[in-house]
C-alpha cells in the first residue's frame, strides 16, 4: 500500500519566532545571529525580508550587512524555540504518532493508517498550516508526497506558508527537471561532482546507471539512485523510538575543510557531546569507536577499535576517536567531513570488568562527571556548560542548538 508522508518545515523559524515575540521586528528585514555586538558573528537564521537582500545563513554578520544595509541583528532565544518545537509537534502528534523530527524546526509525519478516518494528505496539511498559524502565529510548509525524501523535496519547493504535494504515479513530471542539488543527501560538493559528470537535475541522476553512481560516489551513490527514482522507503521514526541496537553515531560537514589535528580534534568532541547525550538517554554505554573521514576530494576513510572497557562518556569516546584518526590519516588533503559511531553496545547496567591497563578509579571518576554535566543540561539546557575549546569553533556550521533535546524539555 501506497504511503501518506509529510514534511513539516517552520519558515525560517529562529527569525519568525523572534517576530512572534516582538511584533515591531515583522517589518524589518532581521538575521539572527551569535555575538551580535561583533563584526565576525554568524548569521543563524533570517527573515523573508533580509533572505530578498541575499542574506544567507551561516555567512558572518558584516557580509550580511554588506548586501543589507537596515539589516537588524537580534540575538537567539533558544529557550522560546525549544518551547515552540516542542509545541509544534504536539500539535502534529494530535494525527498521528508517528512524528520524526528533523532538526529543531522539520518534522515528518506518517499519515498512513489513519488516513482514511481523517482525510487526505493534501487536506490534512492545510489543517496542520492553519493550525500552527492560528495557535502558534508561525507559519510552515507542508510537502505531502509517498515517502520521506521527496516529502522534504516538496516542502522546500513552495515557501513560506504553503503546501506541495508529489504524487506516486507522476513524480517525474513534478520533480525530474529540478536540479540534483534540491535532492537530500545532495549537498554542494556533491552536486559540484554531479555536475562534473554530466549530471545536473534529478532526472539525470535517476537514468545514470546505478553501477557508475556506485563507482563514484560508492554506497552514497546507491542511495542517491534509489532517492532520486523514488524507492526510498526509510520509515517515520518517532523520537521516543528505542535507538538501533548496535551504534549511535552523529557526523557533520564543516563550514570549511579541516588542515590539521587540532581542528579535527575540536570536531570529534563536539559530535560526541551529542553521542554521550543519546547513550545516556538511552541507558547504553559502547565497547568500540568508529570513526570516518571525508576528504575534500570525497574519498571516505574509516577506522574503528574497541575500548578497554564500556562507556558513554562523551570525552572518553572522543579520545579513542581522535587516536584512531591520528593513528590512520596522512594528511595527504584537507577534511571535509568527520563522523564518529559509538558501536558494539551494551546496557549501562551490564557488568563492566577493567583491564590492568586502566588507571585506577580514572575512567569512573570522568563518568561521574559527565553525569553531572547531563544532570545540569538536562535542567538549565545544553549550553549551560561546555568544554572551552568549543567555545569558538568558526568552521561548525553556525551556534545551532544540538537537534536532541534533552529530556526534561521533550
């Protein structure tokens, strides 16, 4: 049976709830950004009015500034977009519960079972915009489509307030002559590649055989294959769902390749706050590390080890990765992108026996306090404390809030 997904997107949502919170901003043109009293700040998110003057997301506030001019700086509320998020999807959770969020402001939704008692796709999302529009004053695009890629594909095709529907038995015509690059999975650098091999929509990408995708991209490129032709079938997975049983990994693209040990080093701590976060929601802890890194030319490496004994601690994780990368990459090119996988679990309540390698009471006294750091978080929120080197890190992409929200806010 034919699937019903949407994609919920909050127009650009740190901005737009600012303009909630201070009706005098609705008018002008606004960027949300960190350390709006100096020049190198980042802009986190904008309005319509300044995204018409060219203001792009996570381009520094001075360049911003440059292509508008009343461009009005407003520092981020992340608690009033926590709460919103969180208000958001229970307004989504009233048709269904099979909500996955997507970041802090993206959600998908599976409609499918319920469908015939409460209408059609198309319908239900006019539902849901009038909805969030009427009880939140924010607006969202909807894109209802038979799974969860092109959901996302029709979300992004009509902005703001609106709603996209990409039907089954005619998604070609819809969505085959947009450029590859509005595909998820497809981001810059990619399409830049794509298009050095000819391949510049969708539809392209859908007729290259699958095998040379492979040959260049390797399994990203099997899946960009199957997105591109419609096959995905990734479920809806809502975000009280058990993780899977073997790994819990995070990754990301820096705003600008990496050149040394250091910057990577700041990377592989940052992801790991979010791996520690997961295992301790989830009352798991990791035997093994795997770590995997991307060059700027696209080539994957990857290494993985095991620990000496089982841990969610973010820092205890991060050094195995760091030694893995260091053990393994030549620097032979920049890094574009770091992924770090905490595998082979094992319940927190499982018994952990030490080697005699490990130095006394050392690994317990770290994960003692990292608990303490989750227990602060989990009260006053992830910012309250972070490690200093973190505390300036200008090739992340921007100061986003992590997209786990910690328990205590759900």
């Amino acid at each position: 049976m034919s699937r019903t997904i949407l994609h919920c997107d909050m127009n650009n949502f740190f901005a737009s709830v600012e303009c909630m919170l201070d009706p005098t901003l609705k008018n002008r043109p606004i960027a949300v950004c960190g350390n709006v009293e100096e020049r190198h700040g980042i802009v986190l998110a904008k309005n319509e009015l300044a995204k018409k003057c060219g203001v792009k997301t996570a381009e520094p506030l001075w360049q911003a500034r440059e292509k508008c001019r009343d461009l009005l700086a407003v520092p981020p509320h992340y608690d009033e977009y926590v709460k919103m998020s969180r208000m958001a999807r229970q307004i989504y959770g009233r048709y269904t519960e099979l909500v996955e969020p997507f970041g802090m402001d993206e959600c998908w939704l599976d409609l499918t079972a319920g469908i015939r008692f409460i209408g059609t796709g198309d319908k239900i999302a006019n539902e849901l915009r009038k909805t969030v529009k009427d009880e939140l004053g924010l607006t969202i695009s909807v894109g209802v489509s038979f799974n969860k890629v092109f959901a996302k594909l029709g979300s992004d095709m009509k902005k703001p307030d609106a709603v996209t529907f990409i039907p089954e038995d005619s998604f070609r015509e819809k969505i085959w002559h947009l450029p590859a690059s509005e595909l998820l999975g497809v981001g810059h650098t990619t399409a830049k590649k794509l298009n050095s091999w000819g391949i510049q929509t969708i539809g392209e990408l859908a007729r290259r055989p699958k095998e040379s995708l492979v040959r260049i991209f390797g399994k990203h490129g099997l899946q960009l294959w199957h997105y591109a032709n419609g096959l995905d079938d990734a479920p809806v997975i809502p975000e009280n769902a058990f993780p899977p049983a073997k790994s819990v990994g995070h990754g990301i693209t820096t705003l600008e390749d990496l050149t040394d040990d250091e910057e990577v080093w700041r990377v592989i701590l940052e992801l790991c706050q979010e791996i520690g976060h997961r295992l301790f929601s989830y009352g798991q802890k990791a035997t093994g590390v795997s770590i995997s890194a991307k060059d700027k030319d696209l080539s994957t490496k990857q290494w993985q080890g095991s620990l000496p004994f089982a841990t969610n601690s973010p820092y205890l994780i991060a050094e195995k990765a760091f030694s893995l990368f260091r053990a393994g990459y030549d620097w032979k090119k920049s890094v574009r992108a770091v992924s770090v996988t905490a595998i082979q679990l094992a319940s927190e309540n499982a018994p952990c026996q030490l080697d005699i390698f490990t130095m006394g009471n050392a690994p317990i006294r770290r994960e003692r306090l990292d608990l303490t750091v989750e227990q602060l978080r989990a009260r006053f929120g992830d910012r309250i404390l972070r490690n200093a080197c973190l505390l300036y890190n200008p090739k992340m992409p921007g100061e986003h809030p992590p997209v786990c929200l910690p328990p205590a806010i759900r």
